[in-house]
C-alpha cells in the first residue's frame, strides 16, 4: 500500500485548494457468493476511495458461471469493463489485456504462489494479477458424525475407505446423501489428479501426458461414486439440486468443493462442520485453483484501473482480503491473516496443507494456457456424457486427448 510521505503533505494540501479533483468510476466486473460477499467488497472498495478520492467504483456483479459469456460479449462488442475478475483468461479477451510486465516489471509476478502466477504468464507477457489461490478438498457435516456415533476420517485415508464411512453416517443420522460434488471440471480432475491422471506435462514443451487406460479406470470409478453415493441426475444435468445448498441445508454429509467457500459456511452454516482431511486415491492431491483480476488496455482510465489493480494485489491488502472472504493470499509476502473465528482459520489450515502435499502437476495442469481453449469443457463432458448414457469412457476420453492436442495445435 502506497502512503504519502509526511514531508509531502503540505504541498498536496496546499494543491488540493488550487487543482480540482478529476474523478474517476471504474467499471468492475465481479462474481461474488451471497450479498455479505457483495457488501464486504463494496466495503474494501470504499476503503479504496478513502485513500484515493478521485476513483470510485462501478461494480457490476455477474454469476461465476455466466463468465465466459461475458468475456465473449466483451470481445465481441468492444465494449470491457476496466477491470475484471476472473479465474481464467480466455483467448478471445487476451488482445486486450493490459501486460503486467510492462506496468510493474517483470519481477513483479515472482511475488506470487508460484502455480497460479505461471497461469498469469503467457509468453513473455503477464496477463493478469493474481488476487487468491484456492483449494479444492472435502468438507464434513461434524454433527451428522456425532448423531451417528461415527468417527470423522483421518489423514491419509483412502476414497474406498471413507466412502462407506460416509454412507454409514447418511443411514444412522437421516441425511439425505454421503456426498454431494461440485459439477466442475476442477473439482473433478481433483479425483483424476489423486490417481496420479493429468493431462500435460509439467515442464515445457508442452505435450499430451495422458495414460488413456489410467484416466478411463478412473472415470469408471468416478462414475459408480456418482450412481451410488450422489444425488440422482446431479452429474447428468437432469437434477436441479445445488451442492452447495444440499450441505448447508443438512441433506448431504459431505461436499468435495473447496477452500472459497469457507467464508460463506462461516456466516451461513448453523451446523458444526470440518474442512478436511480429503480422501487420496493413489496419491494425496488437491487442485491449484483461484482468482485473478485482469485490466483492459481500452479503458479510458488505464492508470487508475492498474493502480487499484495493484494496491488490492500487495501483500498487506491481499491478506485482509482474505481475511474477509476466508480465502487463501496469492501474495506470498502476505503477512499471517486473521481470520474471523477459529474454524474458519483451522479449514484453510488444512487446505494449504492440502496444496503443500499436492503433486506439481496439479498446478501445472491448470497452469498452461492451452487448458483454456476447450479442454475445460472437454474434461467436464468426459464425466457428463457418460453419466447421461451419451458415449462410453473410453470415447470420453479419447475425445478429451483430442481436445488437449487441438490445444497445443492452435498455440503453435
């Protein structure tokens, strides 16, 4: 965060009676969970304007999963928000993305958790700011343990072993379901990631790491925990039933979803509940995920726009902002946050110990540029479709290899 030095305060009062304030509104393109989230932003916003009162803040709140729409709406308009949050940057926006490099040079991004501030590079630019990282793992119903007379699961526990344990609790406490899982092709390659499956290789050149017949048994296995464990019709599309809402309504003993949502567990579950410790596979692994804030080279007010980008992005400003969302700083300068109650701060407790313990792949994967053009949709369809009967695993599969060296194809 920027201060004025004391030696110079006289002279911006006595410039201030003389020079008039131009004023700035920004543009902000956001998505948030729940209207606490929104106001606690407005408020950091205006934290923002108290330091700088000539830039003030239109935001503009879009649901996470109308995102990419919007980015294409914009490209296709020429008509951008300032800035932006997102957790990708799609290809078709990428043209007009301020260069990050160029404003704060090139170290500048060295700050940041390394996985997510190499899925901000792209060649020898730096495309956006990283403002969070996140975790995806587990979260238990604690009480739903204890009605059933069951203990919670131990570190280094394996998915066959956790998953009778939790249809157990379901039987003897009366909930609904075991488990409930984030229709997310993030959240799924967790489960591919935990069996040793990625897609790319970790170091450059770029190529295809796929072992096809690893990642079909794999997908099977996912599948029959969907059949057999899930509410019906949730990984087809043919339910209506929300994840999120399931667990915070008590229908569902566990939720496989991730570290942004401890800040609106801790203000909206009436529930004891846990973060962790995640189930492993063959090996134990989460998935490198997060939040960045890109800036658009058409903005009329560039330099106010990249110089609100930066303050949120520093160390101190990064650290209340998690501490306000309960989520994890992409800063590592970020000095030790405070979080707002006990369980909030022992759930990202276990997510970062649940990040340190994942393989590189699960950064890198996520990492690569070329994960953005169709392969998120492909490894989503690679479960869907099988599960609504449209195509076999191994067609799944062979379509997601397809789709991951198209990738590579189209960035040569």
């Amino acid at each position: 965060m920027n201060f004025i030095r004391h030696s110079a305060l006289a002279l911006v009062a006595a410039t201030a009676l003389a020079t008039p304030v131009i004023a700035s509104e920004l543009q902000l393109g956001w998505y948030v969970d729940g209207d606490e989230q929104e106001q606690a932003l407005r408020g950091l916003l205006d934290q923002y304007t108290k330091l700088h009162p000539e830039t003030t803040f239109d935001l503009q709140i879009t649901p996470y999963d109308g995102m990419s729409e919007k980015f294409r709406q914009y490209a296709a308009s020429g008509i951008m928000p300032d800035v932006s949050l997102t957790s990708s940057m799609e290809p078709v926006v990428r043209p007009f993305l301020v260069d990050w490099a160029e404003v704060n040079g090139k170290e500048w991004i060295d700050q940041f958790v390394k996985g997510w501030a190499d899925g901000a590079k792209l060649g020898d630019k730096v495309i956006a700011a990283p403002l969070d990282v996140t975790a995806v793992g587990i979260f238990y119903n604690v009480d739903a343990f204890t009605k059933a007379g069951v203990a919670l699961p131990q570190p280094g526990a394996t998915w066959d072993e956790v998953l009778p344990v939790l249809k157990q609790v379901s039987e003897k406490a009366s909930v609904r379901f075991p488990l409930v899982w984030d229709v997310s092709a993030h959240r799924y390659l967790t489960y591919q990631f935990q069996y040793g499956n990625h897609i790319y290789s970790e170091d450059a050149p770029i190529k295809v790491a796929m072992d096809d017949a690893s990642w079909v048994t794999v997908l099977k296995q996912f599948v029959k925990i969907t059949e057999d464990y899930m509410p019906p019709g949730l990984w087809s599309g043919s339910s209506s039933d929300k994840p999120y809402d399931m667990f915070v309504n008590q229908q569902a003993v566990a939720y496989m979803s991730g570290s942004w949502q401890i800040g609106s567990f801790n203000d909206n579950a009436t529930f004891k509940w846990q973060a962790g410790p995640t189930p492993k596979g063959t090996v134990s692994s989460s998935n490198v995920g997060g939040n960045y804030l890109v800036a658009f080279n058409t903005s009329k007010h560039l330099d106010e726009a990249t110089a609100f980008v930066t303050w949120i992005t520093s160390p101190d400003v990064q650290a209340e902002y998690a501490k306000i969302f309960g989520l994890l700083p992409a800063n590592k300068l970020a000095p030790a946050v405070a979080y707002s109650s006990e369980d909030a701060a022992a759930a990202v407790k276990g997510f970062q110990a649940d990040l340190e313990n994942s393989p590189r792949y699960a950064a890198t994967d996520q990492a690569w540029p070329e994960m953005q053009a169709g392969v998120w949709d492909a490894v989503k369809n690679s479960v869907t479709q099988v599960v609504a009967g449209q195509v076999t695993p191994e067609e799944a599969i062979a379509s997601l290899r397809a789709a991951a060296e198209a990738a590579i194809t189209a960035g040569q």
